[in-house]
C-alpha cells in the first residue's frame, strides 16, 4: 500500500498554490466510489474556495487560520434531502426523519471524506479536520445554506503544505485492537500504554504550560472540558431536530 | 493515487485463503495513522477471526453469509472507555459522558475504518461494509463483551476477493457536490441525475421482482422502510444511553 499512510500528518499550513480544478474533481471521484449503504449515496460535499465564504465560515471554526489560509475547505455533510426529493417525486414515502437515517447518512458522509483525505494525500496534498463542526452546525447551516435533511459532520482544509511537521505519536497498537473480545484494561496495562506519550517532551511542555499536574487533567480541565461538551452537545442535538431528523 | 480508489467495489464472496497475521497488523496500523479528535484515538476495533465467535455474530447481522465466510470480521468501535479509565488513573476528572463526546468517537472510529478498508484494498484485499451493526449494537456489545464507554458503530467483513462483481453504478458527481452555497434540487435537476439510474437493467429487474412502480419506491416500501427505521432508531438510541453517553 502506499507509504503515506504511514508517513502521513494534518496539516494546517498550505504555500500558495492552488488547487487544480481538475484534480480536486478526481479526488472528489474517489471519494464517491466509497461504500454508502444501499447505494443511496445520502452525503453531499460543499466545496469553498470563494476567500469571502471562508472569511464567513472562519468564526464557526473558532477562526482557526487554515480556514482563510487553505484553498479548499471541504464541508462533509449527512444528507437525506436530495434522496427524499427523489423519493417524493417518484411517488415513494421516505422515513427517513429519524436518529437511525441520520446516522445512517452521516456514516456515509464520514465515509467519502476519509476517503477524499486519502485520495488527496497519496496525490502530495495536505488536510487537516476541524473538530469545531460539530460544535457550531447551526451556524455552518446558515452560512452555506444547507436545507432540512443536510447536517454537516466533517469539515477538511486542503492544500499544498507548506512545511511538514513532526509526525505526532500514536498508541501502541494494542491500545486500540482487541481481539475476539475487548479486554478491559488494567492499571499496569494503561500506564505501560500511556508511558511514551506521557514521556514525551510536548507533553511535558502541554502539562506546565496549562499549570496542571498530569497530560490527562490538560485534557479533561483545559481542552474538551465538561460544560463545553454539554453545551455543544445539546447545541448539537437541537440541530440534529431542527434538521428534520427526529430523536 | 493508487488506482483501486476508482475500480474498487464491495466484495461479498471470499476465496478461502487466511489473511496473513502481519498483512492485518500493517494494514489496522495504517488506520491508526488516520486523523483522531485531539490525537485521543476513542475508538477501537474488535477482529474476530474466531469460527465460533462469527457464527454467533452472524444473526446480529442477518445472517449475511459474509460474517461467517470471510477470513476476518472487524467492529469499529466509537470508544472513550480506555481514555476515561487512563484520566481517572491520573487524577483527571472525565466529562464524556454525552451525545457529543459519542459522535466524536463514532468520527474518530469511522474514520480509522475507512483507512482501514483503503488500505486493504490497495493490498488487494476486499471489503463490505455491514449496516447491520447499528441496528442491533445491543447484541455486537453483549458477543463481544464491549464495557460501558464503547459502541460499535461500523463492521466490515475481509478477505481476499473469491469473484470480482461488476462496479455498482453512481450518481453522477454534480449530485453530491456543491460549489460554494447548497444548490437545492429542480423536478428537471432530480430527473437528469436519476436518469441512468432508473434506466439500469438492474433497477428494472428490483422494480419488478418487488412489484413496485419505481426504483425509489424499492427503497421506501421495500429495503429501508419508515417502521423498520423507527424501530432501530429507539433501540440505538438507547444502546447510546446504556452505554453512558446522555442525550
């Protein structure tokens, strides 16, 4: 298999050039040829390259730069209207404003964007997912107009990088693969799992620079606190409802 | 980019072959290099490669014949039960326990599975996805012991390809794509893009095997139907509470 998936990193400075028209449509391509259930295709992918949309995009992304700085921001979205205006027009019912068809759709939106991420890495491209579209939905739904049935789930920068920075670590494979059955794991288990990363120096550094005394508390205290992940949570369930998917 | 992104297709039938040990190790490796929400990799994946552990897998999907005849059977796992248990170790309060914490993890989860599957893929290996995991999650959490924090929320099948079928068709690009704002759909627009669908071989013979009208119908009476969804959507959801994430 191709090495950058191994070798691969996010990245969130892009250099000027553009991207190819062309070229995006062939990554877009691939994407759509990934797995969607029965072949309903319920995902749609708005693409922004117009500087004034990312300009009015940025703030729901807690204006992260690569907003404004990528060429491309991609914005993967869980879509049942396109396939429901068909269904209507074809004298079929859908029930589809439910929590199952909505993560039925977002699945397959999911899905096309690993994908699309793939493609454009393996073509020398860069890309960075931006984990505030969850949070600010409603106001990504305003800016790019998405209609009842449409919930955005994924939103990807893309470019050309810039400067390639240190791959980050990752867990010892069996954190993250159990096989037969999950094994729970057990202190001595979770501190060898833990022990290099917990090492590390930007650990270190993340731990006294937020004044806290483990890399977890940086985590629970600082980055993806409570309050916040219920405050975005019910944000986001409103939205969910708001969007024609019921719960 | 590695060309299987455009002749891929799900592949159903499995010649008898192993999957070698070290082949599936590079390849769920690969997966791990896939984006991950603040680099917490909440997921997991659950390999059964076990006879015993497939059949009884096997009704929790159907009993599609894929679950037991391919080599290896993967369960992706929206997973934040390592995580807590590694913030409780270190003095570090976790506050994930809600919908929003869930869909990160289920991001995080499908996003390593799609790399996974691109991966296997470009090895020469086939794939299929399984929907049935979300529809009955309840009995995938009680086969494969999955504790409280941990959701299955994608299964693939894995094997080398007994058969290669034809390329499903898809819609074409300008259905999924949108530049800059969402376009809404026009009779006409939905027509165009439906056209070769409906005029495929294939979706004559569904219409008439189902003694249906049109295609669309197929879907809203026959496959995906409005109760049937109801039905998993309640019981989902609350597999999502059981496992402790509040709505």
């Amino acid at each position: 298999m191709n090495d950058t998936f191994f070798t691969r990193r996010s990245i969130r400075k892009y250099a000027g050039k553009e991207v190819d028209n062309g070229l995006l449509e062939r990554i877009l391509t691939a994407g759509t040829r990934s797995s969607t259930t029965g072949n309903m295709q319920v995902y749609s992918i708005i693409v922004t390259r117009d500087q004034e949309m990312k300009r009015r995009l940025a703030p729901a992304h807690f204006n992260q730069p690569m907003v404004t700085e990528a060429p491309v921001v991609l914005t993967f979205c869980a879509d049942f209207n396109r396939f429901n205006t068909w269904c209507r027009q074809r004298e079929a019912e859908p029930g589809y404003d439910n929590f199952l068809s909505f993560m039925t759709a977002a699945i397959d939106a999911l899905l096309v964007a690993q994908t699309v991420c793939n493609a454009a890495e393996e073509e020398g491209l860069g890309i960075c997912y931006l984990g505030t579209v969850t949070y600010n939905a409603d106001q990504i739904i305003d800016i790019l107009e998405l209609p009842k049935g449409v919930v955005p789930v994924a939103t990807v920068t893309l470019g050309w990088p810039a400067s390639v920075p240190e791959q980050p670590d990752r867990l010892p494979l069996e954190a993250v693969v159990h096989h037969e059955r999950y094994h729970d794991f057990s202190p001595e288990l979770i501190d060898d799992l833990y022990a290099a990363k917990e090492a590390r120096d930007d650990s270190r550094q993340f731990i006294a620079e937020n004044n806290k005394q483990t890399l977890a508390q940086v985590f629970t205290d600082v980055r993806y606190k409570k309050e916040d992940n219920e405050f975005f949570s019910s944000r986001f369930l409103k939205v969910i409802k708001n969007q024609g998917f019921s719960l």
